[in-house]
C-alpha cells in the first residue's frame, strides 16, 4: 500500500529555512570544488540538484569560470 505524506516545499518554507539550505548547498559545493579532478563536485552538484528539485525548485546547476594571470 501507498502511504502518503505531506511535505513542505520551497514556496512553503520560511526565507529562514531557504536560506540554510541554500547556504549549506553553497559550502558544500565549494568545499568539493577544493578537491582535484571534477568527480567531487559532479557528485555534490547531482545530489544538491536532486535536494533543490525534492523541494519543488528548479535545481542546481554549477558554471565554472576560470580566470587566467597573464602577469600583467
């Protein structure tokens, strides 16, 4: 049998709420991005992407920039 629950989404929880989420998501996608190679981060981006969209958001994508120092 289906058992149904009711749970609260990102529209439903208070600014206090997304923003311990956010920030927490925030840390740890920076925290994986420390280590070399990208599988760390690819990890924690999907698990955060899959955290966000359990919530009714629209997920998580992470755009790296990298900044060269020509010396100048």
């Amino acid at each position: 049998m289906k058992q149904e629950f009711k749970s609260l989404g990102i529209k439903d929880m208070h600014p206090m709420q997304i923003e311990a989420l956010i920030n927490f998501i925030g840390m740890a996608l920076d925290m994986a991005s420390q280590f070399e190679g990208d599988e760390a981060l690819e990890m924690v981006e999907e698990e955060a992407d899959q955290l966000v969209r359990l919530f009714g958001g629209n997920g998580v994508r992470v755009e790296l920039k990298v900044e060269l120092d020509h010396g100048d």
